[in-house]
C-alpha cells in the first residue's frame, strides 16, 4: 500500500474540482495524512483467497417494465436551476 | 383537546386515540407544532417546518390507515414533494424537492403525515451533527453535548417529544448511534430492504434509510410501512414484508444471543459495559442463551468503511457542480472556475475531506492498494458474520462505545471522530440490519446520558431483532425516561 505522503491534497481537490485554500489544504493533508496511516491495518489482512463484492447482498439484473410513465416535466427540471432561459440550463461558455 | 399530553405518546397510543376519534389529525399536528415552538429554539431538531401542508393533508387522512393521522419528521437528505431537502449543506440550501421519496410516499398511502425536515451532519457524513452548515442540534438530555449523527435533527426531535417518530438514513451507524447518544431507538434495516430511492445518495452501496423513534413497537410501525420492494430502486429487494408489529412477544426463550469476544475489551466507557452486562444477563433471566462469538475482522471495519464509503460519496457528490440544480458561485469565468469555486464555497470541510480522500483512493495506481484491497478485506468481515450467524438468532454489542460528548470534543481530529463508529459499522458493510435500543444512563457531571444497546440481525431478519429488543425493552423502563426538557415542556 502507498504511504501516506502519496497522497497530495491540493492535486488531488483539483481533480475533484474543488478550490482550496494553501491553509486548507494544509490542514487536510495532515488530517488525511493520520487517516491514511489508520487504514494501513489493512494491510495485515490475509486477502489472498478472497474475491472482491461490491453489494453485500448480490441482487442482479433488476429490471422494470420499460413503459412510459409521468415524470419530471421539463419546467421540474428546471425549477431548482441557478441560471435558466429558453428550456435550458445556462453555463459560461465552454467552446470558443 | 384533550387533557392528555398528546406529543409524549408513543405512536401505538396516538394510534389508538385517533382511532377511536378522541383527537383529530389536525389536533395531533396543532400539539406537535406547540411543542416544537416550546422545546425546538433549545434543541434545534428541525431545519423546517411546513405547517400548511401538514394542516392541509391532516384535513384528509383516513385513521384507520395502518400509521393513519400520525406526524413523522423527516431527515432532510430525503425528498418530500415541494419542500426543502438541504442536506444540511449550504449547496443545496435553496434546493426544492420535485418529487416524492418512495418511503414518503409510502408513508403516505399508510395514512401518516410527513411533518418536518430534521437537521443532520451535512450530506450525512458525521456522527454528531456539528458537521450541519446550518445550525446546532443539542441532546435532549444535556444541553452542552451533541445528540450523535448523522440523523441528529430526527433523534434529538423523537427524545424531546417534538417528533412521535422520523426518518433517518444509515451509512454507518447515523441511525443507531444518534438513537443511542438521545436514548431512543433506531434501526437500520437489511440493505435493500427499504428503498432508497428519493434519498440523496452518499455511499450508496452502504445507504439505508429506518425508523427513529420512542419504543421498539413505534419502530415496527414505520417498517411496516416503508420496508419492501420498488421498481424505482435496482437494489430494493423483492422480498414479502412480514408484520414486524405481529410478532412482539415478551419472551426470549430459545433465543440465542452472540456476544463477541472482541467487543468488551478496550476503548469502552465503564458506565456502558457495565450497563451492556446487566441487560445482557437481563435478557438470559428473560430466557436467551448467550453464546460467545467471534469476530476478529471487525478491528478492520474502520478502515474498510472510510475507503468504501468516501470512494462512492467521491462519485455520488461530483452532480453537485453548480449547473442544474443548488448553489452556484458568483461571475464564474469559465467551467473550471465555475465548478472548483461553487465546490469550494457550498462544500463543508468534512465533506471535502471525503472527497479528496475518495478521489485518491480511487484514483489511477492506488485504486487496488486502497479500494480492492478494502472490498476484500470487506468479503472477510461479511464471512464472520455469516459464521456468528450460524450459532446465534443476533449478536449483542454497545451502539457506541461512550455516551454522549461535548460540542468540539472530536470535531480537530477526524480520525477520532470516525473511531467512535467501531460498533455501527459492519452491519453497513456486510448489509444486515441492526437496532439501537435504551439501556441504561451514564452519570456524568450530574446529568443522565443515555447508553445504547445494539442487536445485530442477520440479513432481512429485522422481525427477530424487533422481537429481541421489544422483549428485553418491556422488562424495563428506560425507555419510559423523558429528558428534563420534555418534561418541563409537558407541565407548562
């Protein structure tokens, strides 16, 4: 496993776009730092015959009826936006 | 009115009440509403309180519905219809719900009355509630601790008598350990067994939404209505729902009671073992066998559970950037900056941590180091489960290993925040389900805490957990205990 000081907190939040202070990051890096090094006891687990499961209780292929029913109306849809005209959701521009 | 104190009454009582017509829906919420304005400027249980719409369906409800006429408050990371769902977090504070969750509209067509949104740690990641963006939720019991967390809002409203039952969600342990810290009783039921469909999504192979609420049989009512399957939730079992109220006994004969070795050691508040021992050997003079288990993975449940959960919380939070719904950050200059900033302000610390935790455990080089290795060490802990099961009906355990704490006593350092969900945990990761029920108080500084019993039921075995709780619970009071500020509120 990694060692702690892999981890690089401001890289890292800005691949999960978040902006964060240099003071910020600093704290987190600590505080993630004693976090990494706790889960390092994983480690110790013998895991050699194991194979991985995602859900505790395997369910699979959960389909519904593909039919049409109500549901969210455009207006819904847009009812929570921070900016809206014309039907759509208004961002700044992506492409020149 | 009546000359009864409406909101100390269990919801089997209001039930009975309404039933025989001797109170009407809107009096209910009419009562309910006094005594959140009486008690809630203390505790600070409730984020909102739509008291139009609760009139207006109060007007209609057919009592002789299973949960007919009766208030339920809600967690507010769960949708109702038009109102606010904050999540606590400043990001979605001017969010309105467009649709119902399953459980509310279940609770619905039971007759109940969804009344109020409950304050939580933010998107649910906490165990104290001191992570909400919005505000403090006190204890009931001492005003200067927290009431655990995440679902605060809905334990501390419930202990207080401002709620007859509500909604909680559990990722790893918000259900158990806030009912445990406010001296009610929580569940958490078998994952897949309720829908989580309408509840915003933290981790969400680990997500369950249960019942909060004053006595096991309340418990058993909400789970009658909510628990079963819904084509709207791929991983909502297609299970029968059995009467989980038919079935509550007083006997524990021929049941048989796990009790891990591991479990009793250290780290433990003297006050709680010694109150985990006496109902232990309450619930043997009630007829239970105790058995000895073992659960030696458990030490690694932690550490499972904070790469597991921040991973999924990781990917499940990336919708909130800003564009369709909830906060957006002032004049962005282009994308990035309109993501990175509307994150940065919207967000809380402990949701940023688990962010960028989550985003490096699953990123590129470290994901078999961290999140593979985790699942597998995950696979390890549900076969000791699934061994304990094999001798005993459920396995005994604190909820928490110490009573309620102060404000900021954890809050600097998280690691020892999320140690105090030793207990909780593993039923999240192995999916069974598991119920927190009062037994006992710790004295401290003068003031009675609350301590919680924890019964871990094997998967869609939540009738057998009931039954255990619900027997041990009537051979003894401490769910008839009512906080000083209930009490002083019902005099006035």
């Amino acid at each position: 496993m990694a060692k702690p000081s892999d981890l690089d907190v401001a890289y890292i939040a800005r691949l999960a776009r978040i902006n964060l202070t240099e003071a910020e990051a600093k704290v987190f890096q600590k505080q993630l730092d004693d976090v990494l090094e706790y889960v390092e006891k994983l480690r110790q687990a013998d895991i050699a015959d194991v194979e991985p499961s995602a859900h505790a209780l395997p369910n699979f292929n959960a389909f519904r009826d593909d039919t049409a029913r109500d549901w969210f109306t455009a207006k819904q849809a847009l009812s929570n936006a921070p900016r809206k005209a014309n039907g759509l959701f208004i961002v700044p521009k992506v492409v020149e | 009115m009546t000359e009864q104190d409406l909101p100390a009454l269990t919801i089997a009582d209001l039930q009975a009440l309404l039933r025989r017509r001797e109170v009407s829906p809107r009096e209910v919420i009419e009562a309910l509403r006094a005594r959140i304005e009486a008690v809630d400027p203390e505790i600070g249980a409730y984020l909102s309180l739509d008291v139009d719409a609760a009139v207006r369906e109060a007007d209609k409800p057919n009592v002789d519905l299973p949960l007919g006429g009766v208030p339920v408050a809600i967690k507010d990371i769960i949708n109702v219809m038009g109102q606010q769902c904050t999540c606590a977090s400043k990001i979605l504070q001017s969010y309105r719900a467009t649709y119902d969750a399953t459980v509310i509209r279940k609770l619905r067509a039971a007759g109940a009355i969804p009344f109020g949104k409950t304050n939580l740690d933010e998107f649910a990641m906490g165990s104290s509630t001191e992570n909400s963006a919005v505000k403090l939720t006190r204890n009931p019991w001492d005003l200067s601790r927290v009431p655990g967390g995440s679902s605060g809002g809905s334990a501390a409203a419930v202990a207080a008598d401002a709620a007859f039952g509500a909604l909680g969600s559990d990722t790893g342990g918000s259900i158990r350990q806030p009912a445990a810290l406010s001296g009610i009783v929580g569940l958490k039921p078998t994952y897949g067994r309720v829908s989580r469909f309408g509840l915003v999504a933290f981790a969400s192979s680990l997500d369950q939404i249960g019942p909060l609420t004053k006595t096991v049989r309340d418990a058993a009512l909400i789970m009658n209505a909510i628990a079963g399957h819904d084509p709207q939730d791929t991983t909502a079992l297609n299970e029968p729902v059995p009467d989980y109220a038919a079935r509550l006994g007083n006997d524990l004969r021929g049941v048989r009671l796990g009790l891990p070795k591991e479990y009793l050691i250290e780290g433990i508040d003297a006050q709680v073992k010694a109150a985990i021992n006496a109902a232990v050997k309450q619930m043997n003079s009630l007829g239970a066998e105790i058995v000895e288990v073992s659960l030696p993975t458990t030490e690694y449940a932690i550490a499972v559970y904070y790469i597991i959960a921040t991973a999924e919380a990781s990917a499940n939070l990336a919708r909130f950037d800003g564009v369709r719904y909830g906060y957006r950050t002032e004049n962005p200059k282009d994308m990035l900056d309109l993501y990175g900033r509307t994150r940065e302000e919207g967000f809380g610390p402990e949701v940023k941590r688990r962010i960028i935790l989550g985003t490096y455990v699953l990123s590129s080089g470290y994901y078999d180091a961290y999140y593979l290795r985790a699942q597998k060490v995950c696979e390890l802990i549900r076969r000791d489960f699934a061994n304990a099961f094999e001798k005993v009906d459920a396995i005994i355990s604190p909820t928490s290993p110490v009573p309620a704490f102060r404000f900021g006593e954890r809050m600097a350092d998280p690691l020892q925040m999320y140690l105090a969900d030793v207990f909780t945990i593993a039923a999240n990761l192995t999916g069974i389900c598991g119920i927190s029920l009062p037994c006992g108080f710790a004295e401290i500084d003068g003031n009675r805490l609350p301590i919680g019993l924890q019964l871990l039921g094997n998967a869609l075995d939540e009738a057998c957990i009931l039954q255990i709780a619900h027997a041990y619970e009537q051979s003894t009071d401490w769910h008839k205990a009512r906080p000083p500020v209930a009490a002083a509120a019902s005099k006035a």
